[in-house]
C-alpha cells in the first residue's frame, strides 16, 4: 500500500475522532473540554520506562493507588486548562504553526511527594520555559472563561494567593508562566504514607533500567482523566516540522 495513502488515511482517522467529541459536546450541551497540552514521553524509552516502573511499585505496595500507566500516559504538562470544544482545529493549527525547537532535553531533578501525590521534578530549562510561555499566550484565547479557581489556591500566602487568581482568570491555569513547575506525575493516593512512596520513587532512580535523563521531540494534546492524568492523545505535533505525528 502506498505510504502517502496509509498517513492519509490515519490523518482522517484523527480528525473523525476530534470531529466525535466536538459533536459529543454539541450534543450533551458541553461547550468545554479539559485538555493537557505537554511533552510527550515516548513508550519503551528511557523516561517513560521510569515513570512506569515507579507507578508499578506504588501500585505493588498500595491496592489505594489510584494511577495506572496501563489506562494513562506518562508525560510532561506545560498548559492545562479548559477549552472551548468549538476551537479545538484552531488549538492543533496555532500549535502547528508555533512550534520551533527541534527536541528539548527532560531531566528528572527531584522526587517530589505532596500529599496524595507522587511525583518526579522535571529541571525547568530555559527552553522548557519559553515553550510553555509561547503555548500559553497563543492559545489563551481558545480557553473557557470565567473558570473556577481551585480551593487550594485560597490557602496559599500572599502575594501567591492573589499572583495565582490572576492566573486562573485570565489563562484557566494557576500554574503557568512563573508558576509553572514540571513534573511527571508517577502516583495518587491519599491512604500509603509519603515516606514510603517518596522510598519507592528514589529507589526506582537506581535501578539499571531506569534514568533520569532522556528527550521530547513533540507534544501532545490530551484528553484529560481523575488526578491530573492524560487518558489519551486527540494528536501528537513534533516540534521539527510541524507535521502531525500519527500513532
């Protein structure tokens, strides 16, 4: 079979899928749709293998873990928030167009444990930075308004507190620009103590298969579940040419 008809075809597919859910919201009279704009970690490499073994041991030890690798995807979130379904093509064509580096190096920099969560610290580069900067301000305007702001940020001392509304009002997100912290989440679970969760994510950094080091070559765009996780991706955009990536 020819390779142009083949890519052809599974582009199609990809836009019947985005097609689906555009027509399922219009239906059920959704106008919003949480996506999870990140860097992807490709299956069976060095990062993506980290981030599985690391929820296979939190799993291994707690039946109240709540995150499963085999229903999610590992990846790297650089803007999440709520979108109006009707812009979604507009969302994929200003991402397309946008992106400029040809891969960005992802390093695992610390074991971070915050209250149900399990996570590993991504290093924040520069161009780490500028690439969640840029996909904020070119896509704010596909966002839904007037979002609620989640409680945890009234907790949060001043001048945070009020940094962050700011944040959630105009971009959706409490976590962009200044605030945004990568990270791979590997865990949930509100009942296994943190101690031994935060053992069993350092443990895993020493294991042979394992590293702490590897690379992104594109983003993607995901549909987003419980916890923070990415169920699946509607497209992937590699970051060279801005061709859509068909899995």
């Amino acid at each position: 079979m020819d390779s142009t008809y083949l890519l052809g075809s599974l582009f199609q597919k990809k836009i019947t899928l985005i097609f689906l859910i555009l027509l399922f919201n219009r239906l059920t009279l959704s106008t919003s749709i949480q996506l999870d704009i990140h860097l992807v970690l490709e299956p069976n490499k060095c990062l993506s293998n980290t981030a599985n073994e690391a929820n296979l041991h939190l799993q291994k030890q707690s039946s109240s873990e709540q995150i499963s690798f085999d229903k999610s995807l590992p990846h790297v979130t650089l803007y999440l928030t709520d979108f109006q379904s009707e812009f979604i093509p507009d969302l994929i064509s200003t991402l397309r167009q946008s992106l400029n580096s040809t891969q960005l190096i992802v390093e695992i920099s610390n074991v971070m444990v915050n209250g149900a969560y399990s996570m590993y610290q991504i290093e924040n580069t520069s161009g780490m930075q500028t690439l969640s900067d840029s996909i904020v301000q070119s896509t704010k305007g596909f966002i839904t308004p007037n979002q609620t702001i989640p409680e945890w940020v009234y907790n949060l001392p001043e001048p945070m507190r009020s940094q962050k509304i700011a944040y959630v009002k105009k971009y959706g997100s409490p976590n962009v620009l200044d605030g945004f912290d990568p990270h791979i989440t590997v865990g949930y679970d509100d009942v296994a103590p943190e101690p031994s969760r935060r053992k069993i994510l350092e443990t895993v950094l020493q294991t042979s298969q394992c590293c702490r080091k590897g690379f992104s070559d594109k983003i993607g765009i995901g549909v987003v579940g419980d916890f923070g996780t990415v169920l699946y991706d509607l497209i992937e955009i590699p970051f060279e040419d801005g061709v859509y990536a068909i899995k």
